[in-house]
C-alpha cells in the first residue's frame, strides 16, 4: 500500500505512512461528529426562537385584529402547539445524538457515555422547569397536546399622554387536562401548579440545554482541536511544497489501485466554529424577554 497527499489535477504528491494516514481519517471523523452536534443544537435553538416569534406574532395580529372569537383564539393555539412540536421533537433528537457524537470525538476515552448523561440527569434533577418539559414532550409525541389556554391582554402603560396600549399574550399548559389523560408522569405532575407558563418554562429548558451543551463542547474540545490541527499540518505543508492546496486530499493507493480517500479541507469545519459563537452559553434566559414598546424621548 502507498500512502500519500496530493491535490485535485497533475499536481505533486508527498508520501506519507500509514499512521499519518490513519490521523487523518480519526481527524476528519473527528471534526465531522463535531459538526454535527453543532448543527442538532442548531436546529433546537432555531425551533426555539420560531416558538419566541410565534408568541410575538398572536399578540401583533390581536393588536391589529382585536381577537375574539372561538376560531381566533383556535387558530393562535394551533400555531402555538405547532412550534411546541417542532421544538420539543428536535430536543428528541439532539437528546438522542449527543452521547454518540461524543463517544466518536473522543474514541479512545471511557466512561463517556456516563459522563454525558450525568450532564442531563443533572439538570433534570435540579430544574423542575427542565423535568416538566421532558414529560411534556413524551406526552405531545403520544397522547396530546402542550398548549390548553391562550390569553391575550392589553393594558395602558400610564393614564397621562405618554400612555401607549400594551399587548401581550400568554400560554399555558394546565394540570387538570394533563391529569385526565392519564399518561403524564406522575412524579412531575404532582409537584406540578395548576397552569405551567409555557414561555418561561421554555426559556428555562433552553438554558439548560444550552448548559448541558457547553458542558459537551467543553469535553470534547481538546480532542476537535487536535483533530483540526492535523489537517491544517497536512495543509500547510503541502502549501509549503507546492504552493497550492486546493482540493487536497490523503490517498491510499494499492498499486495502480486507490482504495481510499480523504478529502483534506476545513471551510465546512468553520461553519462548526460560527456555530459555537452564535450558539453561546445562554446565561439568565428566564429573565429575558422582548418589547416592542416605542421609546419617547
């Protein structure tokens, strides 16, 4: 077998051996479970944040089309349950995957398994706002759903010229509903008040999460930089010889044969970093919210 970097077209090649071979193909596996961790968590804030604008948008339309009717109040539920969905089934999935993406960023570590689900067990055990999410996404997947009652309210800042007419809305997910079902987790349901707000549980959750996920990139980092070093060594020093990189790949060749490759580039790995500065530790995120109030001088 030969073993060697060579890029796109007739270009130059450099041989290397087997066991740089080998940490190229561990670094690329590497990078890529990182990434898509990255993008899992992506798609919880993403669902996230449609679930903060959907609240926005039923309190906007009651602004400008004075909410009454069954069918009003009908129609802002159906779109509230529907985020609640989208959301709490990503969490599904991120919940799912997380262990697995960090078994394979760190493959010659044991006892990670335990390690990432002590991350989870930690949080549900000191957040009731956390317990209280995860047994109502076991409910909304089988038996129901999150969203019983949505309020809308609209009150006078202040009774002087300065005063602006404020909406808002309110949702919550009330126990007696869940008690008749029969299916919700007993546990959680007992130490449960009589309605949950949905928006600040969900914010709590959020932060949760977003803590049990810094706290997985934080376990996983030494080995992703490793792992990225390696292929930009691999990169540079074909820079270094022959100038250009592009399209740069490891081969392994069996005589006229190529039985393996390896592409050897990282602009889809930056896509992982700018999704860890956007994606930062989530700080307080229970005691955040939105206005759209018109400030007056």
């Amino acid at each position: 077998m030969e073993y060697f970097l060579k890029p796109l077209g007739q270009s130059p090649i450099i041989t290397i051996d087997s066991k740089r071979f080998a940490l190229l193909k561990k670094s690329k596996h590497i990078l890529s479970e990182a990434l898509a961790m990255e993008e899992e968590y992506e798609m919880v804030i993403s669902n996230y944040i449609d679930l903060e604008k959907e609240s926005i948008n039923v309190s906007v339309s009651n602004m400008v089309r004075n909410y009454r009717g069954h069918v009003d109040f009908f129609e802002a539920r159906l779109a509230l349950n529907r985020r609640f969905m989208n959301l709490l089934t990503s969490v599904r999935l991120y919940h799912d995957q997380l262990t697995a993406h960090c078994i394979a960023c760190l493959p010659e570590e044991n006892g990670v398994e335990e390690r990432v689900k002590t991350l989870f067990s930690a949080e549900y055990d000191k957040n009731f706002d956390y317990r209280f999410m995860e047994a109502l996404r076991n409910h909304i997947q089988h038996y129901g759903t999150a969203v019983h009652q949505v309020i809308f309210g609209a009150r006078w800042t202040s009774h002087d010229d300065s005063g602006q007419l404020e909406f808002s809305s309110s949702f919550t997910a009330e126990k007696k509903f869940l008690d008749s079902d029969g299916h919700f987790k007993k546990q959680v349901l007992n130490e449960m008040p009589d309605k949950v707000d949905l928006i600040s549980a969900s914010r709590s959750y959020i932060e949760a999460l977003s803590s049990i996920h810094n706290n997985a990139r934080q376990m996983i980092s030494g080995s992703v930089t490793e792992a990225r070093a390696s292929i930009q060594k691999a990169i540079d020093e074909y820079k270094a010889a022959n100038k250009d990189s592009v399209g740069l790949s490891a081969y392994v060749f069996n005589g006229d044969t190529r039985v393996e490759e390896i592409p050897l580039f990282l602009n889809w790995d930056d896509v992982r970093i700018q999704l860890e500065k956007r994606n930062a530790h989530l700080v307080n995120l229970k005691k955040r919210y939105v206005t759209g109030q018109v400030k007056k001088e």
